[in-house]
C-alpha cells in the first residue's frame, strides 16, 4: 500500500511508551517485556458483514476493532501494552484510514496501548488486531479454574449488544416499533454494539480473587460453557438474577433474557470465585467503577442450565440460546 497511508497511520497513532525501542516504519517493531511478567497476546479479526453491520461508521469500526481485543487481555487479568493491526481495504481511502483510527485511538489513548507495526493490503474490507500484554508470572487468568461450589459472576449487564444488533435489523417485524421507541434507549443499545467497553481494570482486580474468568463474546452460556469444558464442571444460572440494563428493558420486555442468555458481543467479564468470597469481590469491583451481578454457582457435572427463582428450568422462548447449550 501507499507510503503516504502507512505514514498516516504512524502519525495518528503516536503513543509515548518507554518499552517500544522501536515502532511503525521498519521491518519490525523492537519491544521490551518488563522482567517478572508473562505476555499475553491475542489477536481478533472483524470482517465486514460479519462482525459489524455494513455501513458501521469507520470510527467506530476501529474503536471495537481494538475493544475485542483487548477484552481478551481483560479476560485474562492482563495489562495492555502493544497492538499490531493488519488492513485489509477494498481501495485506499485515507479519509476512511483517518476516521477508523480516530475511533481506535479513542480507546487505545486511556489504556495507553502503542500501535506498532501492521500490514496494509487490498481487499474486502477486514481489520485483524493483535495486542500484547503483561500479567506478573503465574497470576494470568484462565478458564480453566472453575470448582464446584464456586459462584458464577458476570460484570456489567448482559444483552445490550445483541438488542442492539436487533435495532438496526430493518427485516424485524417489529422493526417500525422500534424505530419508533425510544431514542435514548436505541442509542445506548447500539453503542454497546459498536463500542463496547473491555474491563480491563476489573480483570486486574481479579487476579488473584477469580477462579476462572472468560469474556462474554458468543453469548453468557456459549462461553461459561466454555469455562465449564475447560474445568471439567457444570453451572447454573438464575435467569432472574441476570443483569438487564433499563434500556433493554424498555425496547424488548420480552425477548430481554434470550438477548442476555445467548446474545453475543457485550465484552463483560464471566467469572467464577469461591462463594465466601463473593462480598469483597462484589464490593472491591463495585469501588473500581465496573459492578458486577452474581448470577449462579458451578456444580459437579457438565453444561450449563438456565433456572428460574423458583427453581423451575427455562425454557428459551425462540430458537434463542437453547441452541448453543454446551
Ligand atoms: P514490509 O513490506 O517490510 O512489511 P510494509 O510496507 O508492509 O513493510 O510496512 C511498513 C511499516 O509500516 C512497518 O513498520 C509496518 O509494521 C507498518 N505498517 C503497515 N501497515 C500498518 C498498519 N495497518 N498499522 C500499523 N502499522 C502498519
Ligand atoms: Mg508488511
């Protein structure tokens, strides 16, 4: 690709770190581990029509494109430090480049995370990010520490993204209504679609007090089934527990705990800890800025199941997440 967008590139992307000897502009990039510590490193890919809806604003193609990524480091209880980005561009559109990374520099400036090195060829439009992290040796978290009698957690509140999805799908029955609702609403949905927030401060709270931790990409019982796998055990989850946010709440009274069971795309924190510690747990999270919900308990077994309060099994309504159950 042109210099002259690479050179872009370089010059919107200046972050100060003491630990990049060397940055974009040479065959690579030449980068210093603090001593003490592993790296994490994780790289995720958006494609267009896949990941995000064509016709997504550039700023906030480049913003998520960096949030997913770092919601894996979040996941692990790590500490970003460095991203790669490879371009795939159908032509080279510098007012695209410039406005797509405005949008990842939007994120990448408070986790002071330095962008690197990439690649930048031509074709459908695809942004593929690989970021770095620290986590102090041995500390990292892993989906693979669940026990029986753990509590099951999740940050934030679950299904915005997935409401928010449902919002711009113009084939909806319901599509008119909701165009009709609440604005407010709509749009706090689909920013949690196009911009979502990685905890990274909550995963680095977690270390040391999570027994096992994932983040919330395909939906809350596809990935605690995952963590359920990885440990060799099974979980149950209190339907009526799951955090809702209002505007989920206001747009789709109904369909509110298909979109948080199954729902993908809203980057919180899954984590399981031990039941006597939940308290601090809760509170120290709550005192970071990110709250949390305890929303069931790992059993013996395998797969997750879905509870009501009185104990009852859910059903999904739709074809919802019943479909994804582990
Ligand atoms: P090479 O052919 O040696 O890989 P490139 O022309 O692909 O060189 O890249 C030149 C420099 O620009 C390299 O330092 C590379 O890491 C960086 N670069 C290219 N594309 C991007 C991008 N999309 N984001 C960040 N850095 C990039
Ligand atoms: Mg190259």
């Amino acid at each position: 690709m042109e210099f002259d967008l690479i050179e872009s590139i370089r010059a919107r992307s200046a972050i100060r770190r003491e630990d990049v000897v060397l940055g974009i502009g040479d065959d690579a990039a030449l980068l210093r581990t603090p001593p003490g510590h592993e790296l994490a490193v994780a790289l995720d890919t958006l494609l267009e029509g896949v990941h995000f809806p064509v016709g997504t604003a550039p700023g906030d193609i480049g913003y998520k494109a960096l949030a997913v990524n770092l919601s894996d480091l979040a996941a692990m209880g790590a500490t970003p430090a460095w991203a790669l980005m490879s371009l795939s561009l159908p032509r080279a559109d510098r007012g695209f480049v410039e406005q797509m990374l405005d949008g990842f520099m939007a994120l990448a400036e408070p986790h002071r995370v330095a962008l690197v090195g990439g690649d930048t060829v031509r074709g459908p439009l695809a942004i593929s990010i690989t970021v770095h992290g620290f986590v102090p040796e041995g500390q990292a978290l892993r989906r693979s520490g669940a026990r029986s009698g753990d509590a099951v957690f999740v940050t934030g509140t679950l299904g915005d993204a997935a409401a928010g999805l449902a919002c711009l799908d113009r084939s909806r029955e319901d599509a008119d209504r909701l165009l009709s609702a609440s604005v407010d609403s709509r749009r706090k949905l689909i920013a949690r679609l196009n911009r979502p927030t990685p905890r990274i401060a909550a995963g680095q709270l977690l270390r040391g007090a999570a027994s096992a931790c994932i983040d919330v990409s395909d939906g809350l019982v596809a990935d605690l089934g995952h963590v359920c796998a990885a440990s060799g055990v099974g979980a149950e989850i209190d339907a009526d527990a799951l955090p809702l946010s209002s505007a989920l709440l206001t747009l789709f009274d109904a369909q509110a705990r298909d979109f948080a069971l199954a729902g993908g795309d809203d980057y919180e924190l899954c984590f399981t800890a031990p039941a006597d510690r939940a308290g601090t747990i809760l509170s120290d999270l709550s005192r970071s800025g990110c709250g949390a919900t305890r929303i069931g308990r790992i059993v013996d077994g395998q797969g997750v199941v879905v509870h009501d309060a009185s104990g009852k099994p859910v059903r999904s309504t739709s074809k919802g997440w019943d479909h994804f159950r582990s």
